[in-house]
C-alpha cells in the first residue's frame, strides 16, 4: 500500500511539474506541425546540451538561460526543477528534468547523434 502510494505521488509530482514548467502548452499538441520549434516535442529535449544552455559558462543553468531554451516555461516551474533552490539547475537537476520527459512525444527515438 505504502508503495503504491508513493508511486503515485511520484507520478503526480512528475506531471505537476510538467505541467507548470509548459504551463501554456496542452498535452494533446505533442507531435503536431509545431513540433520542430519547440524543445520538448518529438524527442528534441534528447539533443539539447546542458552545456549548451549554460550561456555564461558558470556551470549552472538561470531561468533566462533555461527560458532561451524552452520559451514556454514559467519561473514557478523552472523553481520546481531547481531542487536545491540555488537560483540555477546544475547536471542532476537537468538530468531528472529529462528523465521526467521521456515519457513524451518521440523521446525514446532520439535523433542519432554523429
């Protein structure tokens, strides 16, 4: 019972979050025309580089970094996803982010990379 109480809140954190970070974005448009422009359809979120996203080299992603990135996104989300409350998503951070998508759209057919 415990345990199943505890994956199912862990579920409803994971879309509690999803949800708040792509507050403007309906679940239903994942995979639409739209796809190609936004960062977290159709397995795109798979190809973007922390270090990419960390514009100043500082080792921590901002929300204006994370926001260049996904411009959908809220501060109350990205302030989900800062675990630590630092202001900036470090790897750990970043990497549960992409581990509570992989659930969508084509994430777990990422493009190849050369």
């Amino acid at each position: 019972m415990k345990t199943s109480f505890a994956m199912a809140a862990g579920i409803f954190s994971t879309l509690l979050i999803i949800g708040t970070v792509y507050a403007d974005t309906a679940y239903a448009d994942c995979g639409t025309s739209h796809a190609a422009s936004d960062p977290h359809k159709m397995g795109r979120i798979a190809t973007i580089s922390f270090q990419d996203m960390d514009a100043d080299k500082n080792g921590g992603v901002n929300f204006q970094e994370f926001k260049a990135t996904f411009p959908r996104t809220r501060q109350p989300g990205f302030d989900m996803l800062d675990k630590d409350k630092d202001g900036e998503l470090n790897m750990v951070e970043w990497e549960a982010f992409k581990d509570a998508h992989k659930g969508m759209g084509s994430y777990k057919d990422k493009p190849k990379t050369t």
